[in-house]
C-alpha cells in the first residue's frame, strides 16, 4: 500500500546496510542450481557434492552481537562456543544426503563443555569418516590452534567404525603430508559419539583412564562439595592493595590489619607452594573513596540516565566484593590450591589464611588429598577431561578450573597409604617452601648489591639455571653494570653453593615425588604397562619450580 511506502523503503534501507556490514551469503540463490530444479522447485537431492574448509577459529567473546541470530538458527548453539562450531552445522546443511564434509579446525570440541550441543548434533545427524589429530604439532605457519584436527564426516547416520590417527610425536611441518600417507590408523568405534565426551585415542589409553575413573568417588563427593571458587571483586582497584599501601593502612590504623589479607593469584600457585605476590585484599575500610564505583547497579536505573558507573546489579552491599562471600569463612582455614592454568600439577597447602583471586580454586582438604591431587595418574585424568589451552614449553597447557577439579577420582586407602601421601606432601610442601625460599634470599641480594633495586630479568629469577660467567651478562644486561672486580670470587663462589642447595633440594623434591607416585599407582592398582603408559601421556619433569 502506498501509505506504507516509505516503512518499506526503511526497512529495505536498513536492510541493504546491514547487507553491505555483514556480507551476507544467500547459498539458495549464489547456487539455485544445485537446490532448485529447472522449474524452480527444490530437488530431492538438493545440496554440494561436498564441502571442505578451514573455519575460521574466532573466540565466542568476539561474536557478542551475533549470540541471538546463532541461537534461534543453530542447533550447536552454546553461549560459550568458539565459531567454528556453527561452520560444521552449516556445512552439513548444504550437503547433499550421504555425501561428505571436510574441515580442519581445533580439536577442541570433542571434550569442552562449550561443544556439547554441538557432539549431540553430530551424533544425530551425521556418521564420522575419518579424524586426524596432529596433537602438539601446528600446520599452520604462525597459528596456533589446539589440537589442530581434521575430520571428515559424512550426513546421515553413522557405520559402525571410522578411522583415527593421533599423531603423537613431534615432526617437521615439511614432513606432515609423509606421515599421514604412512601412519598406521585404527579402527575406532562410531559408538564414541554417543558419549558425553569424546576420545579419539589407543584402546590402551582408554582403558587406563576407565580403569582409574570408573568405579570410584570424585573428589567433590569425597569432600562433599568442600570446592570453591577464588574470589571476584568485580573491582580490583578498590580491593586490592600493594605491600606499602597494606603497611601505611596498619600504621595509621592498628585494626586494619583484622580486614587486610594476603592476596595469591592464580600464577603464584606453583607446585607444592605459593610465590609471594605483594598483593592483599581489603575487605571494608579504605573503600570510601572508590564508592561510586562500586556501587550495585539499582534494579530502577533506565538506560535512559546514561552509562552506570558503578558495578554490576546484585545482592552485595557497595563495600562488599562482588561474589558471595558465605563461604569466605572458609579461606581462614588449612586449605589446597590450584591455578585455573597449568601444564603440570600445581597443587598447594596454605595454613595461613590467604586469599585467592577468581583464577584459581580453592579445595578443603587434607594433606594426603593434596598427595593425590599432584600425582601423575590424577594429572592423566585432569588432562583427559579438561579444555587444552596452548603449548607452552612442549606442554600442553589446560583449564583446570572447578568444573573439572571436582571429577578427579579419589582411590581408597589403606590406613598405610593414606598417613604415607599426608607425610610426603608435607615433607615435598617443606622443602619446596625452602627452595622458594633460596630463590628470593638470592634475588633480593641481586637487587640490592648488584641492581640499587633495579628489577630482575627473566634470565636472572632463574638464577639457578645460569653459570657464573652468564649471570654476570644479564646483570649487563638488567642493571647496565658487571659484578665489581673485587668481588668477583665472593660472587662466583656463593653463585656456585646456592646452586648446589638449590640442586640437592630439587633432587630431593624427585625423590620424594617418585614415591608418592608409587603409592598412587598401587592404590589405583596399576600394572607396568599402564603405568608406563600415563609416564609416557604424563611428560612433565619431577621437581618443577
């Protein structure tokens, strides 16, 4: 009607813009060829012969404005899933029944919590073919993808096997086209997918990882539900307060000290100990200033008034951190933690009272959980099931977060076991403690004699790792200035004795370590083989700092 000319004319308008913004692709009508036939009508076996890509790996965090169209379209649809994910269900949309797609992409979806609609869809709705995952080794030339694979499936229901090749050496981005023509593939069960989680792997190592998770408490049941996440400002600035700040607080104020905690983050968590991170969390007082900030956002304010300032809504009062904090009682007390990262078992006691920011997690329990928790069996587990991350080092890196910590299976223990795992951990937690301790008395001296306070390099924190001839180099490097000639012997030789400490107490920590890994395996009743199957799964070194 002409009286709706010119609404038609806008909507059209808005819809040219947001045409040309997001380059829309009509596959109906790019290709009425291969979906319609010559009179128009859709045919039976409308769709592409086949379809192969490369999607392109984008972060959920960048597809904000797309969330709501994905949802209402998508049946992979998670609101934490990377994009790639809704490649393969397009994919398989625009094929013709029976007939194949093939993609390359992180490998990620077998496992991740984001993925799970998305392994639903493909149960349903398509049979594997066959899946190549290159494990550590990147095909792309400055991109790195986790666990890079391809896997070629075909629409409709599945055979009863596809093939599977995990490539688990490391080997030249020349040779990769080589290895796939000669690797030998196995024959894996199209079952998998009907699982919650999949694994593409040897039937050995699945049969260890059942043999350990199947038929035993997790650790949240053990503990009953004692796990809690680290905690959320929701404003770092206001809360957190350096070493100077906490002391000059105290001073001017004695009963500061009763609100003012020490603070770990999530990278101070190391194996068996916590690094000193300067930080402290402040729970009232000295919040004053900071108040309109972090002020809840009030459920009456309009949009209309402009942007918030302070925090998001909620139940917390404008001096209280964002989180709930019924269960903040609980830091107070003997407790383990991890970091939410890590590529090797970073589990730790603290006695203390410290606190623990949101990227790391907090665990009541005792000293021969935390015995269990930095074994290798338990580490074979958390990297079965947790999202790998990154290489760092030749390791893989994963999101030990709480959602996967809790799965842990906890064996039982004999009386003997358990009071051997409580003794180990405690004597390992000692004397990592100590050596934390050598590595600061050492740097403190580098600051003070050598760099006027001046801070370290990398090389230099690991003091340890250098000879003396290259600590004095970085000290040129750092501090613009060599070792005082004078003092050359004095320096060479306390270099050469802090090291040896530091040698013998490491050694000891692997000793130590070994032993508590052989208890583990005997409570899990592990043969030879299979231990030396999560020895192999497991490469992380004995000792780490």
């Amino acid at each position: 009607p002409a009286e709706r000319a010119g609404e038609i004319a806008a909507l059209l308008a808005a819809a040219d813009a947001a045409a040309a913004a997001h380059h829309f692709l009509h596959w109906e009508l790019a290709f009425p060829e291969v979906f319609f036939d010559a009179a128009g009508r859709p045919r039976p076996d409308g769709g592409f012969d086949a379809v192969i890509g490369n999607p392109p790996y984008v972060r959920q965090e960048r597809i904000q404005p797309v969330k709501p169209f994905l949802a209402a379209r998508y049946a992979v649809y998670s609101g934490t899933a990377d994009l790639f994910l809704y490649f393969y269900e397009r994919g398989l949309t625009l094929l013709k029944p029976e007939h194949r797609l093939g993609y390359i992409t992180s490998g990620t979806f077998m496992n991740s919590n984001s993925a799970k609609p998305f392994r639903k869809y493909i149960h349903e709705n398509a049979g594997l073919e066959w899946v190549a995952n290159f494990g550590e080794n990147q095909p792309f030339k400055g991109a790195e993808m986790v666990y890079p694979t391809i896997t070629v499936m075909r629409r409709g229901g599945a055979k009863e096997t596809f093939r599977n090749y995990f490539m688990a050496e490391t080997v030249s981005r020349l040779r990769m086209g080589e290895i796939f023509a000669e690797a030998q593939w196995r024959n894996a069960s199209s079952n998998v997918t009907e699982l919650d989680e999949w694994r593409f792997q040897t039937a050995d190592t699945t049969a260890v990882f059942r043999k350990i998770t199947q038929g035993f408490q997790t650790l949240s049941n053990v503990l009953n539900d004692a796990i809690y996440y680290g905690i959320k400002t929701g404003l770092n600035d206001a809360f957190i307060v350096d070493t100077p700040t906490r002391n000059r607080l105290i001073a001017e104020d004695s009963r500061s000290a009763e609100i003012i905690k020490p603070l770990v983050r999530g990278e101070d968590l190391r194996p068996w100990y916590q690094i000193d991170s300067g930080e402290h969390l402040i729970f009232k007082a000295y919040l004053e200033r900071f108040r309109s900030r972090l002020e809840p956002k009030p459920p009456t304010w309009d949009a209309k008034q402009g942007e918030w300032q302070g925090r998001k809504a909620g139940s917390y009062r404008w001096y209280e951190i964002q989180d709930n904090v019924a269960y903040h009682q609980e830091f107070a007390l003997p407790k383990l933690f991890v970091p939410d990262i890590a590529k090797l078992p970073r589990f730790s006691f603290d006695e203390t009272g410290k606190l623990c920011n949101d990227k790391g997690t907090i665990i009541r329990a005792s000293s021969a959980v935390l015995g269990l928790l930095n074994s290798r069996p338990l580490w074979f587990v958390l990297s079965q099931i947790a999202t790998p991350l990154r290489l760092r080092a030749g390791l893989w890196q994963y999101q030990a977060k709480l959602q996967f910590v809790e799965r842990l299976p906890i064996p039982p223990l004999t009386a003997d076991q358990e009071s051997s795992l409580a003794a180990l951990a405690e004597e390992i937690t000692g004397i990592a403690r100590a050596r934390y301790g050598l590595h600061e008395a050492f740097r403190r001296r580098l600051r003070a004699d050598l760099g006027e306070g001046a801070k370290l390099n990398t090389a230099l924190e690991s003091w340890w790792m250098l000879e003396f001839a290259v600590l004095r180099k970085e000290a040129v490097k750092a501090f613009k200035r060599d070792v005082p000639l004078n003092q050359r012997d004095e320096w060479e030789g306390y270099l050469a004795d802090q090291r040896a400490r530091h040698r013998d107490q490491t050694a000891q920590i692997m000793a130590l370590e070994t032993r508590l890994n052989q208890i583990v395996y005997q409570a899990f009743h592990l043969t030879p083989d299979e231990i030396a199957l999560i020895e192999t799964a497991t490469q992380y070194p004995y000792g780490e700092v």
